[in-house]
C-alpha cells in the first residue's frame, strides 16, 4: 500500500464521519492506525513496532 494509497483512505473515512463521537469512534480508530502507519509512529514507551499494540 502507498503512500498514496494510504492518504485516499483515510480521505475516504473521513468523509464518512458523520460528528457522533460513538458512531465515529470505530472510523476515527482507522484513521488513527492508518496516520500512523503512514508517519512511520508507534505508541509511546513502545519496545517493539506497532504490531504489538494491533495497529
């Protein structure tokens, strides 16, 4: 997955938002691992990479 990708997924996500927190919640969760996977993060205080916390 590119980059590109990546950033017209979450594009695509985010146009399904639809400003009920419980209703977002599981989208906002997909943005978030998608951010950042396409950041190259990974939790604070994280030994390994994100596999371990299921990102």
């Amino acid at each position: 997955m590119t980059a590109e990708d990546i950033q017209a997924e979450i594009t695509t996500l985010e146009g399904q938002l639809t400003g009920d927190m419980f209703q977002d919640m599981d989208i906002k969760d997909k943005i978030h691992n998608l951010k950042m996977k396409l950041n190259g993060t990974k939790p604070m205080d994280q030994m390994i990479e994100c596999e371990g916390c299921g990102s």
